[in-house]
C-alpha cells in the first residue's frame, strides 16, 4: 500500500496557520483601484485596466513569511480578502457587518461564530469601503449594462428558478467569466520581458499607422505593454523584501535561501525561469497578478506536473536540488495556493464551499505529441502533497488512460482514502474525442486539456472557455424546478408565479410522450431565455472588462491582438451544466409507471399528492420509493428517462450560441448547486420532499442507488458521455473497509478502469462511512480534518452547513 | 429453453462489488440453507432453507401514518408499539412491532408494507433469471482476475441450481468460485468440480469433537471433502474465522496450517477472518437469538498478524481478511 512520509516541520507549520485562518477583509486594493479610477476615470477601459493593474504591482503592501519557499500575497495580511468595488464586491461586507451584528473585539469586527468560515475587517477598513460606495454606486463594470435589460429579464427574475437571477434580479456583470486554465509554461518558458517585447515591436512597426482593426489592436498591445510592466515591478519588489529579510537574517540556512529567493525574483521579473524553484515561483507570481487584478473566478494551474518536470529534470540531473528538497517546495506551493481564499457573501459560500478557492490543478494524462502516458516525478509528488497534508483544495484532476502505471493508481487511491472525492478521476479515452467532436480541438490540444473550476474540461493556455457563460453562472438554471414548471401549465408551484409559456397540466397529459414533450419545450423555452440574458452581457463585456493580463498568456491573442474577451483565443466555446437530471429521470420514470403503465393512481391523484408536498399521501410516497425503478440500479425502465433527459438537455444545448462562440457545451456537474436547488423546487413525483436536495451533479438521487457501485456505473453508461464537454460529476461514497488492504485497492482500480473502459468519463469517491461522519456531527474538534466531496469541491466536514452534511449521510454507503 | 435453466434457487441476496469474497472484482449470489450453526454466523438469515420473515424496526413509518400491516396480519403478530419521537421532525410516532412468535408466515404485511419494515428474505430465481442479473457485471470482471460467487448458507445444499448456474456462468468464460462449509455429499463436489475454478474452503475447527460442539456438526466429511478435491485438481481458498474463545488457539491455528500442507498445492491462499459483530443488527431484524455475546471482542491486529505470519511459516500464503 501506498504511504505517505512526513512533512517538514515549517511545513506543518504553515499548514497549521492556514487550517486556522481568519480571512481578512481589508480596504488596501479597494483604496489603490479607487484612486486609479478617479485619474483614469474616461480613459478607454482596456487601458484603464491595465494602469491599474500597474498600480496595484507598485503600491500593494509585499509580504514574506518567515515559514515561506514561494511568496505572493493578496494584501497586508497573510489571509488577506481585497476588495474588488468596481465589481461590486464590497457591499455584501459593508452590509453584513451592520445587518448581522459583527462582534467588535479591539478595533476589529468578527463575523457570528455560526458561520463555516472565519471572517475579519477592522473598523477603519470597514469605514472606509462604506466611504467609497457612494463614488462606486454609478461606476461599476455592470453598471451600464445592468442599466438596461433585454425582455424577459424579468419574468427569469419573478419565477425564482435561479438562484443567481432572483427576486428583483442581481447584477449581469458582477464578476469576470473566470474559469480558465492561463498561459503558465509561457509565462515560466519565456517570461515578461520576451512577452513584452512582442507587444512592442508591434507597437513600434504601427505607430502612426493605425488603419481598420489596428487601433484596436494598438490599444490591446499597449494594455500587455503596461501589465507586464507591472509584472516586473511586482517581482522586483517582492525580491526586494527577501534581499532586505535576507540582510536580517542570523539563521544561515534561511539566509542562502531567502537570498537564492531574491535574485530568483529579481530575474523572473523579466526572464523565463532557470530551475525548478524560479517556475514555481514564477507560476505564483503570474497567479497573484490573477488575483490581485480582479476577483477571478476559477483560475486553474492547469497541467502542474508537466510544465514543471523538465525543470525538476534538469535540477536533479545537476544536482541542484533532492526530491525531498523539490517536495518540500511542492507542499509549500500548494499551501500558498490555499491562502487565496477570498471572502465570499455567506450565500455564495453555502453554494461554493468554505476555504475553496477553485485553483483546479490538473496530473497525469497523455503526452499531446506521442500520446503515451506522460506521467512523471511532479505526478506522484502532487498527490504526496495532497495525501499528507489532507489538503481539500484545490481541487485535484488525475487524468486516467490506458497506460496509466499501476503504481500511480495506487498513489491516486491512496489519496482518496485520505482525502474525500479527491482526486477527480478522469477518462482521457472519453474526453479527447470529446474535445475534438464538440469544439473541434486537434488531438494535439484536445489531449493537453485540463480542468477547471469545479470539473470542467478546458484546454491548456489556448481555450477562453466560459464553461459557466458571463456572470451569472449557468450551472444553475434548476432543472427540476423547470420540470415542476412543465407539470404546472408553466406556473411555479414554489411561488405560484406564471411562465410566459404554456405546457398544460400533468392531469390533462395521457402518454409519457406527452410529459416528456411538455418538459422539453419549458426547458428549451427557459434555456433560451437565460442564454439571451447572457449572450446580451458577453456581448458588452469585452468593451467594460477586457483581460489583457489574462490574454497575454493565452495562445492566439498574441498573435492577433484580440483580447481573450473578444474572441482572441485559439479556441472559444461557453456552456453550462444541468445538475441533478436523476431527479427528472425517476420523476419521469415514476409517472411512467405509476400512472400509464401499471395504472396505480391517476395523473390527478399523483399531481395532487406531490402538489400537496406528500402531506395526507405518505403511502403512495412509500409505494413509489419502493416499486418504481430508480436511476442508479442499472434498471433500463428508468435509464432510458434519464438517456432522454441528458440527450433532451444536449439537443438544447446545440440551439444556443453567442456572438463569440458558436459552441454551447452542455455539463452535467455542479458545485453543491443541488442542495440550494432543493430550496427552490417544489416536491417532485419521484417522492422527494419540498426543501430535500435534488440528485446531485450525474450521480443517483441519495440513497436511490440500492444495488452497488456496478450497477450505478452501468446506469450511467446509459447515455453517450463523449457529448458533455462541460465535464461529469458521478459521486459514490465507499466504505472504508473496501480500501483496507492493497486488494482492495487494486479492486477500485480495477472497477475505475473498466468503468472508463464502457465509456464513463469521471468518478469520484467519498471514502467514509456513516458512523464515522454521525460522530464528526456530534464532536467536530475530534474530526477537523476530515474531508468529503459535495459535487464540484471538497471541504472540511464540519466546516460544511448542517445540510450539506446531511446530505453526505444520505448517500448510499457502498460496502462489501 | 432447456430444463436446467428452469430450475429454481432460494436466493437471500446478490451483491455486485464483493471485494471480499475471492480474487478480483466479484458478484456474489447468496443461498438460502446451511447444516451448519456457527454461533458467529453473521448471516443468520442464511440459516433456514425457508423464506422467512424479517422486520427492520429502522424503516417503519408509523402506524399513524400507515398501520397497513395492523389491518392486514391475520394472527395478530404486528401490534401497536409504544410512543415514539421522530428524531428527524420531532413527531410522536407509534410504530408497528413484529412478533415472530405468532408470526404465520403467510406474508400478507410485506405486500402492503411500502417502506420494507416487514419483508420476505429469500426469492426463488431460476438459474436464467440469476444469469441475466450476473451478465450486467461481465464487463467489470475482466480487469480484475474477478467473476461471479456463490456462497451461501451452503450452495452446495442446493445442489441442482447451483450446478447448473456454474454450468452456464463458467461456459461464458466467467471465473467462478463456490463458498463452501465442506459438509455435504461427496457427490455434490464432484458435479460441481468442472464448473468451479476456486472453492472458498471454510476450516472452523481442526478437532472434530469441538467442531461438532461448536458448529453442530463433525468435520471428518468437511476434511475429506477438501482431500478430494486436491486430489481431483481443484484449488482451494481456505477461510479461517478467527473468534476468540471458540477456535483461536495457536494450537488449532497449527493444526489447520498443517492440514493446508497436507493440501499441497491445491491450497492457493489461507485468507484469515478476524470476528466482527457486523451480524447483531441482523439477528434483531430476524428476531432470532445472538449467541455471540456483545462483549466479545475482536481479536487485534496484533493477533491476526501473529497468526498470518504463523501460515507463512508454513510456506502457505496468507491474508488477513
């Protein structure tokens, strides 16, 4: 069996502080953006984004912690939460300090204990942000576009069916799109300096001679000009400090190495990296200017152990550096990963996960050119990492083929059973042709692909993929709410208020045809709706919010001089994801049987009882929970509602595209979006209650699933993975007696691969038993590490909502 | 269709991913009837060739809310049980209570009751109808070296389904393992031999008188059983429960290595079963007295690797589990 050895003693350390974090909120960013708008408040975006990216790399505070090997900070504190104004982000703390009695403890405000995570700001900061929010009301990205909505808005807004369109509506343009895997082997290969240099020439070749396209062009090279200006100065004032710590320092040990830190910074601030320290390093530095810039959503490391190893390579071939030496540096990039937590509106949180910062990092997998397995050292070193620390975040993707090593499975198995749902197993075999067929890859760059955010699939360093559109993230137009909808004569039973669109009521329905037409044309007419609103922000956003920090890296706008916003990309597509389909399925599957097949009740009564919640018609409820087949059993009565239900949701996938993208990709994964979800639908005829949670992600309804791991992967064979580029999400919890011994392991392994080898396209497993999360509910100091997977991120057991723990219970325990 | 296709098996279960029940990925079809009476039997409900009934308390939902089975029950063995809270909603709840006792077997309750509070344990299947379940799982067996169990109860007690069960599922070219006591006819070993790549070979006790204290039965037919099957070209996973106080003496731990020897090379693996209290819940649901008491403990890892490390001296491969 796989074992995992001990960390350094610092490391620990610092793993300590971050386990402890107080995120704190401070005004530093919001005060240096708020006086770089006030001296470019009318010049063009593009370069009023990138002066103040300038502005930040000059005037934000640079920290090194004694316990540190990379450096890089969002703030003056070692968990500092910047606030990003001009999108908006400040208000939910100016207000929620107020509104929710924050506790003043000298000088600084707490937020309630009964929060998941731990928050901070001090008084000054917080009256500071409330200060700006009269200059901000009228000057944030979204505000122009939010000043005007396309129709329809509004009846998205009434009917409740997202949480990110609710009542009275929310910002169109609240965040960036995010979600992206950036250029680093070109940030570390060629460095600021080279990139900057290309952006010159052309500026030099055209001045004076802007003609059609040039002057944006011009504008866009001027932005990279700019922000890699203020990339070298970052640099340069981080190797700055460890020279000054360096003169400080009495220690010898941590003298050389906070001097061999200094001149490695100094040089990265416009060279491409020499060893393996200055291409973590300078990895890290690129992923602070992401996160200072603005509040990135999702920006993935990508494929970590491939653009890392030829460095480590060539360290260990010089003798530069051990493994242990180079694993110590690992564990410490992955816990300076874990410190760009930023503070989240208590909402959002319940949805995304506390501590998850949705810096994805992608391992294993085939090499592009030969397409051989292209696992190295950094591959096992990763999980290391991982395994030892009982790291939740960021989330882990081990891409699986053919030839994956058995002795890598064994690693990857052994971090699953000391990390909940980590790694996320993926089939390259399902998703290489996947990127090809959907967004026309070449096999090159499709089997270079990554992934990010929860788990959507994305090229590496040439794909601007809004796997979640603009803002506000489609992974969260509620399917089952839609399906309810299509019951109901397009009324929401939950509010009562009327679509638009009309379907007829399930009683007037005589055929499951009929029920499934009624579903498909809500869904088509609601899908279109949404995607209108989108398409209307993505659309503007290029102007408001261009990205010319995150287009230098990427292949193609280099190249073109077209922002990533506009298109400049190599590769473009958007997309969503239909979360929790099994609950439709075994709806579908339930009026099927119940009422036209076996005729055990009428349309009526069963619309009656589910309408009624279940109250008064508890035994119905029971006949169905026990007779009607469910999703997860590998029982083709109710598969074949589900292999309608996904290829519905594709078929309308492929009506939708935008000015940008001709290609919507369809998903079926979620972050914990199912368990929000049961709090804005309706009971639905399966027998699920109004609040339960609906299924999650790709996986069975909890509990559904009564016949064992096999048939659950056999059910979701039943329809054709190789068209959800957007990514799938199946979670299955094992006991853990099934990983006691390295048979078992291999037993896993083995069911993992035959499972891929019939088309399955990912997995991820929860390895806990019920006993043991029961005690962790009862006595959360003895289980503070205990980490499980929701759907798209893993966190902290007893960090997690009482719901979101219940609902880990109430999946089925496969054991032996 | 042929005959032998027809014929029908008493069946209490069939688990797909048994990990634990011989090599590779495996599905386990579980027999209902064994002539044995472990004390430590984990499967009680495996005991009786019978269907049975069988009541899991954890699953009704209240005579309030149903009591179906109070209006059905034509003996009067489901009453009114006392006054209970609902730890999910804080509702008072009466829920129903089974008495075996009166119980007539007739199974009226569990048609009406929904939740599976009351219910059958043990279907009749035709060696068909279990072959189509089994053929889902092929796929998942390939990779792994695994295939298809049957074990029990005692399988080999029903002879004709499981002999012609092997017969289909080993001619698909799916690896197959029979778990036996060892207690039966020579004859029904010998029908099975040509279909059966592995016997999972229980040894409970090496002295026969204990065994026979112990388990009800002998073991001079179980060792010769093994013999014949070493002898006829059979391999043998041989299973040792380990429970403390009733087998697990380093003397008897001995005696079955010594035996394994005498094996030779029929004996592929001795995998050692440390006891666990796993069946108690079961033995409630059939209302059936535990003859274990809950204050046995399992025996440590220590001991378990003690005894492992015993069969390797040996020269027989062990392990634990």
């Amino acid at each position: 069996m796989y074992q995992f050895s001990p960390a350094t003693e610092r490391i620990l350390r610092m793993r300590e502080i971050i386990r402890e974090r107080i995120v704190r909120y401070d005004s530093e960013r919001a005060r240096i953006v708020t006086e770089s708008n006030k001296r470019n408040e009318h010049v063009p975006p593009m370069i009023k984004r990138a002066r103040l990216l300038y502005d930040l790399c000059e005037q934000m505070t640079i920290l090194v912690e004694d316990t540190e090997l990379i450096v890089g900070n969002k703030g003056p504190h070692f968990f500092s939460s910047p606030g990003f104004p001009e999108w908006g982000n400040t208000d939910w703390v100016v207000d929620d300090v107020v509104n929710r009695g924050w506790e003043l403890r000298d000088g600084i405000y707490y937020n309630p204990p009964a929060d998941g995570i731990k928050y901070c700001i001090s008084k000054e900061d917080h009256e500071y942000l409330s200060s700006i929010m009269p200059y901000w009301k009228e000057r944030k990205m979204g505000t122009m576009i939010d000043a005007w909505k396309p129709e329809g808005y509004e009846e998205l807004a009434a009917l409740e069916i997202s949480q990110y369109v609710p009542k009275g509506g929310m910002s169109l343009f609240g965040l960036p799109a995010g979600h992206i895997i950036c250029g680093y082997p070109k940030i570390i290969n060629m460095g600021y300096g080279a990139i900057r240099k290309q952006a010159q020439d052309w500026i030099d070749e055209h001045r004076g001679n802007l003609m059609g396209d040039d002057v944006n062009k011009y504008m866009f090279y001027t932005a990279v000009v700019i922000t890699c200006d203020g990339a070298s100065l970052l640099a340069r004032r981080y190797a700055a400090k460890c020279e000054e710590m360096a003169a400080a320092c009495t220690e010898p040990g941590r003298k050389a190495e906070l001097e061999k830190m200094a001149g490695g910074l100094a040089w990265l601030a416009e060279n491409p990296a020499r060893d393996f320290w200055e291409a973590l390093q300078g990895v890290m530095l690129y992923q602070v200017l992401l996160q200072i810039f603005e509040k990135i959503p999702g920006p993935a490391i990508g494929r970590f152990d491939q653009y890392t190893w030829p460095y480590l390579k060539k360290d260990l071939e010089e003798g530069k550096l051990t493994m242990e030496q180079a694993q110590e540096l690992v564990d410490a990039f992955f816990l300076k990963l874990n410190c760009y937590y930023g503070a989240g509106m208590p909402k959002l949180v319940d949805v995304t996960g506390v501590g998850n910062t949705y810096q994805n990092t992608t391992i294993g997998g085939v090499d592009p050119i030969t397409g051989e397995d292209a696992s190295n050292p950094v591959t096992y070193m990763v999980f290391e990492t991982v395994g030892r620390l009982k790291m939740h975040d960021p989330t882990l993707v081990f891409r699986t083929h053919k030839g994956t090593p058995d002795k890598l499975w064994e690693c990857a198995i052994a971090t699953s059973k000391m990390v909940g749902g980590l790694p996320l197993y993926y089939n390259d075999d399902v998703v290489i042709p996947c990127m090809m067929n959907e967004v026309g890859y070449s096999l090159e760059d499709a089997r270079n692909y990554g992934c990010i955010g929860c788990q959507e699939i994305v090229g590496s360093g040439n794909d601007y993929p809004m796997p979640n559109g603009a803002y506000p993230p489609h992974a969260t137009l509620y399917w089952a709410a839609i399906f309810d909808m299509a019951m109901n004569d397009g009324l929401n039973p939950l509010n009562g208020v009327q679509a638009s669109m009309h379907t007829g009521y399930l009683y007037e329905m005589n055929s499951i045809e009929e029920v499934r037409a009624a579903v498909e044309k809500m869904g088509t007419y609601l899908m279109r709706l949404y995607i209108s609103i989108n398409n209307y922000a993505e659309s503007l956003g290029p102007f408001f919010a261009p990205e010319p920090l995150l287009s230098m890296s990427i292949e193609g706008c280099m190249e073109s001089g077209k922002d990533c916003t506009a298109g400049g990309a190599k590769y473009n597509s958007f997309g969503g994801t239909a979360t929790g389909l099994a609950t439709l399925a075994d709806s579908l599957a339930t009026i099927k049987y119940m009422c036209f097949d076996k005729k055990i009740c009428t349309t009526r009564e069963l619309y009656d009882a589910y309408m009624a919640n279940w109250e008064g018609h508890e035994l119905l409820r029971q006949r169905i929970l026990k007779e009607v087949p469910h999703f997860g059993n590998n029982d083709p009565y109710v598969d074949e509602e589900m292999a309608w239900c996904v290829d519905m949701y594709y078929r309308i996938c492929k009506q939708l595209y935008s000015t940008r993208s001709k290609v919507y990709k369809a998903g079926l994964y979620g972050s914990a979006d199912h368990i929000v979800q049961g709090h804005y639908t309706w009971a639905t005829p399966d027998g699920r209650k109004y609040p339960d949670a609906i299924a999650d992600a790709a996986s069975p309804a909890q509990s559904r699933d009564k016949k064992g791991p096999i048939q659950v992967f056999n059910s979701s064979n039943c329809y054709d993975h190789t068209k959800f580029l957007g990514g799938i999400a199946l979670n299955l919890r094992m006991h853990p007696s099934v990983l006691s011994n390295d048979e078992g392991i291999a037993k896993l392994r083995d069911m993992t691969k035959a499972y891929f080898a019939n088309g399955g396209m990912e997995v991820q497993y929860n390895v806990v038993d019920t006993d043991t999360l029961r005690a962790a509910q009862a006595d959360p100091e003895q289980y503070r590490d205990l980490v499980v997977r929701i759907a798209g991120y893993s966190a902290y057991f007893v960090e997690l909502g009482r719901d979101l723990q219940d609902d880990i219970i109430a999946r089925n325990e496969n054991r032996i | 269709m042929s005959e032998q296709s027809q014929i029908k098996g008493k069946i209490y279960d069939i688990q797909g991913f048994s990990v634990h029940d011989g090599p590779g990925i495996r599905t386990t079809v579980f027999l209902k009837g064994c002539p044995l009476r472990c004390p430590w039997c984990h499967s009680p409900e495996s005991q009786s060739f019978l269907t049975q009934m069988s009541y899991t308390a954890t699953r009704c939902i209240g005579t309030e809310l149903c009591g179906e089975c109070l209006r059905v029950c034509p003996a009067q063995a489901v009453e009114q049980g006392k006054e209970e809270v609902n730890p999910a909603d804080k509702s008072v709840l009466h829920k129903a209570v089974w008495h075996r006792d009166r119980c007539l077997q007739c199974a009226a309750c569990t048609q009406v009751c929904f939740p599976e509070a009351l219910s059958l344990c043990g279907k009749d299947y035709t060696v068909d109808e279990v072959a189509d379940i089994l053929r889902a799982d092929y796929a998942y067996f390939s990779g792994s070296d695994g295939g298809v169990t049957v074990s029990g109860g005692e399988p080999l007690s029903q002879i004709d389904f499981t002999e012609a069960l092997l017969k289909v599922v080993h001619g698909e070219g799916v690896h197959t393992a029979v778990d036996t006591t060892g207690f039966v006819p020579q004859e029904a070993i010998r029908r099975v031999l040509p279909y059966t790549d592995l016997f999972l070979y229980d040894l409970k006790h090496m002295d026969s008188a204990e065994h026979e204290r112990i388990t009800g039965v002998p073991n001079e037919l179980i060792h010769e059983n093994a013999r014949f099957i070493a002898r006829s070209g059979g391999k043998m996973q041989i299973r040792v429960p380990v429970i403390p106080t009733y087998n697990d003496s380093e003397e008897n731990i001995r005696r079955v290595a010594e035996f394994c020897v005498e094996l030779g090379d029929a004996v592929t693996v001795v995998q050692l079963l440390p006891f666990h209290h796993f069946g108690s819940a079961k033995y409630e649901r059939m209302q059936m007295y535990d003859p274990i008491p809950m204050t046995l403990e399992s025996p440590s890892d220590e001991t378990m690797e003690r005894y492992r490390a015993l069969m390797e001296s040996y020269g027989l491969p062990a392990i634990i589990h």
